[in-house]
C-alpha cells in the first residue's frame, strides 16, 4: 500500500492539529523564558546601601545611587560611628593650621619629628593635667600661647605623666578645670580631648605603676569628661596597641612609653577624623535648624497676621489715648 | 655589536655611581679634621660611636623652638635631637661667622643645657648624667654640644677634630 492510498480520517486530522498547537505553545513559552532569562543578565544589580549613622534620627540625607543616611543627635556621643573616615596616618597637614595641641613630652614629638610647626604646639615633659595650669614652658603659660594663637581647635593629650602616682579621678577634675579656663580664655575654640597611649608590657614590668588598666580606667573617666563637658573625644588607645592590649612595638620608644616617629600620623588622622565628623553634625544640625526655624517663621508669620487682624481695633483704640495723661 | 657596547657603557655606570657614593660614605665615616671640619662631619663622627635615639636633625628653619641662636649669625650647623622627647639626647655643632657670634651661641647652648637639666631632674632622673657632664666646647668660632650616652668619648672625637 501506497502513500497515497492512505486517506486521513477526521480524528487524524484533528490529533495532528492538537500536536500542532501543543508545538507551538511551546516554542512560544521556550521563547519568553529565553527572553526573560536574557533580560535578567541585562538587568542592573539592585542599588548597595550604604548607611552611615552618627546616633539617633533628627535629620536624614538621601542619595539616589548610594543611600546614605547621616542622623544625628545634639551632642557626639560614644555611640557616635564616624561619617567621616580618614585613613590611618593619612592626615592633612593644612588641617592643623586651625588647632593647638596641648601636652606633654609625648606632644613634643609632634614638633620634634617635624609634623607640626612649634607655635602650633605647647608641651614639655613632664607636664600633667594639673601642672599644665601653672607651668611656663618658654617663658609662657598655656593660656597665653593658646590666646596668641586663637585656633578653632584645641588639642589636650595629656596624663600619661600622672597615672603612677595620680588617681585617675583627681586628674580627671583637674583637667576638668583646664578646660573651664581654656574656655574663659579662648570662648571661640573648640575642645578636643585625646586618649592617652598605652605602654609597652616591658614597660609595664619595669614601672608597675604605670600599667595599662591604670591607664584604661583614666582614658575612661576622660571620655565620660569629654561628654559632660561637651567635647570632642579623640580615642587612639585602641589604634596604638598590638593583639595583647599594649603598645605595638613599631610605635614604642624604647623606654616603652614614648613613641617613634609612625605613631604620629595615626594619631593626628585620628584627631582630623573626630574634628571632621564634629563639624559635619554641627552643618547637619545648623541646617536642621534652619529649616525648622523657617517652618516655624512662616507659622508665626500666619499667627501674627492673624492676631493684628483680630487686635487691629484695640491696638487703634489704645493709639488713641493721649500721651500725656 | 650594539648591544655589548650599550652593557659596557651600563656596567661602567654602575660602576661609577658605585665608587661615588662609596667615596661618600667613607669621607662622613672618617671625617676632616681641624680646618678642614664641617659640622656635619663632627656629628657624623659622633653618631657613628654614640647613638642618639629617634635622632632627628634639625635645621635653620626649626632650630628656633630649641636654641635661641640668630640663624645669621651662623656660617653651618648641624644638630640632632631625640625625636620622642623620652631621652635628653642631643648633638649640637654650630661654626659662627665671627667669635662674637660663637660667644653668644655659647650662651644659648648654656641656657637650653639649663633649661633640659630643670625639665629633666624630676622628669627621669635616670637620664640626668648626660646632662650633668655635658660637653661643651667654645673653639673659635665653633660651639659644640653633646649630651649623650657617653660623654666622655664624644668629648674626646669632637676635640680630635677641632
């Protein structure tokens, strides 16, 4: 039998259509599938968000890229994640231009290793935070080199020289007081309060007094100064020293107390990084206000027209009576 | 052809660029002496003995926030400090132009020995013997200052040259 005697019968013809549709159906699906999964390699990977948060909410920033979100509160606070970060060591030198340090021997190294300029710098060894107070260093008192200079900022990094024989909360209200004059002697500068270093553990054997928890618990009472007092702290304990929780070798002295040259940039990153992310709350903050003062301008504004509106008439009345009577 | 002359010509460079800063090394190593002295060869002389720890070396521009010398007064100086404060350390050499001028350097040199011995005595009295035997020296026109580890012997090299 022939191809051509075969004769198709209506339920042939009917199956070959419904394979055919059923072909087709899935090429068509085949082809959306291949469109969509095309589409998805195309398609833009969903926007990181980068969320940077000082404290708590009172103003928010938004960007459309990357999502940055700066909240903040009145005051720095411990809690406080910096907003801006400089990278350790990577300090500015035309920043220091508008700050003061004040200290101790650990300070003349700022000078001695030629990162800041000597008029910019009032320190000598052997100083404490109540000794600074009365201590002339080149014929001056601190308060008079600060007035002199009048930065925006003054630098105090001092107390390494008292934690062997002073109690920490002795030089914490000394210092306390130190910043109450500076304050009445130069009112447009800012207080900057730095950490004090950690020692070396050899250090630590030779001079048992001077040890690490001594200097833990006086870094402590500061900071909680620093926040009571409403100024910038300055943590660089935590920078400073190795895995063990004492100085690192490569920024020790060999006395174990003092430091080599490399500890400063680290430390003078840090101070620019506090004094950075301080400014950025205070613009933060500025704008805030101005922007409720000016939601609260335009309210007063309504109220105010309304009240002369409705006093108008009295006002009129008393602007009647005679001056003299 | 080309290319063993070009490594000639390299390795003669070397070579002499070797040579140079050998020669270099050498002449700070054994240092001139008396009217031949410079300042920085007497301090090179010194240090390669006597250590000056985190030594940093000053110049005209900073030497006002440790001496107070008039830097016009000053024909060389070469002066090195310890950089961390921890230590009193210090080498100071300096060649006036004229022995009034060496004169009153002296007396500036003597008032920041004064000064360090007054930050020192309470500060690390462990450290007081370098300045307690400082060495001073006025020579005509030069002033030289030491105080370090070893005194003694560095009186003695400063006193070779001059």
């Amino acid at each position: 039998m022939s191809y051509n005697d075969k004769k198709s019968t209506p339920a042939d013809i009917a199956a070959t259509l419904v394979i055919l549709v059923l072909a087709a159906a899935i090429v068509v699906l085949l082809c959306i599938y291949i469109l969509k999964l095309g589409g998805a390699f195309e398609a833009k990977p969903e926007p990181v968000q980068t969320t940077h948060i000082i404290s708590e909410a009172a103003v928010t920033e938004t960007t459309t890229e990357t999502e940055i979100i700066i909240t903040t509160t009145s005051a720095v606070t411990e809690e406080s994640i910096p907003a801006v970060t400089v990278p350790l060591g990577e300090y500015d030198e035309a920043f220091f231009e508008r700050t003061f340090i004040v200290g101790d021997s650990l300070s003349t190294g700022f000078v001695n290793y030629e990162f800041l300029p000597a008029d910019k710098v009032f320190a000598q060894a052997g100083l404490t935070p109540s000794s600074i107070m009365f201590t002339e260093v080149g014929g001056s008192l601190v308060y008079d080199k600060v007035t002199e200079n009048n930065p925006e900022y003054i630098c105090i990094m001092l107390g390494t020289n008292g934690i062997a024989y002073l109690e920490a909360d002795f030089m914490s209200e000394k210092m306390s007081l130190f910043i109450d004059e500076l304050r009445m002697n130069c009112p447009d500068s800012e207080i900057v309060l730095v950490s004090i270093p950690p020692v070396t553990a050899e250090h630590e054997i030779d001079v048992p007094e001077t040890n690490i928890d001594r200097i833990k618990l006086y870094n402590s009472c500061i900071e909680k100064l620093a926040e009571e007092k409403d100024v910038i702290w300055v943590e660089t304990y935590s920078i400073l020293c190795d895995n063990t929780g004492y100085l690192a070798d490569e920024y020790a002295e060999t006395d174990g107390l003092h430091l080599k040259i490399h500890a400063y940039p680290i430390i003078l990153s840090r101070i620019q990084e506090a004094i950075m992310n301080y400014e950025l709350i205070q613009e933060l903050e500025a704008e805030n206000t101005s922007e409720t003062d000016a939601v609260t301008e335009s309210e007063t504004m309504e109220s105010t027209e309304e009240a002369v509106v409705t006093t108008l008439p009295e006002e009129t009345e008393a602007s009647e009576i005679p001056v003299n009577s | 052809m080309k290319k063993s002359i070009i490594a000639i010509a390299i390795t003669a460079m070397l070579m002499l660029t070797g040579c140079e800063s050998g020669e270099a090394v050498e002449a700070n190593a054994t240092v001139s002496t008396a009217a031949e002295a410079t300042a920085s060869g007497i301090t090179a002389a010194v240090m390669a003995e006597i250590e000056i720890p985190s030594a940093m070396e000053k110049n005209a521009e900073n030497i006002g926030a440790y001496y107070d010398i008039d830097t016009a007064t000053v024909a060389e100086m070469s002066v090195f400090i310890c950089g961390s404060g921890a230590y009193p350390d210090e080498l100071a050499v300096f060649k006036f132009n004229d022995e009034a001028g060496a004169k009153a350097g002296a007396e500036a040199v003597q008032s920041r020995l004064d000064s360090q011995i007054a930050i020192y005595t309470d500060y690390t009295p462990a450290e007081m013997y370098k300045l307690n035997e400082a060495v001073l020296i006025t020579e005509g026109n030069w002033v030289v200052f030491a105080a370090c580890a070893d005194n003694a012997r560095a009186k003695e090299i400063i006193e070779s040259i001059l």
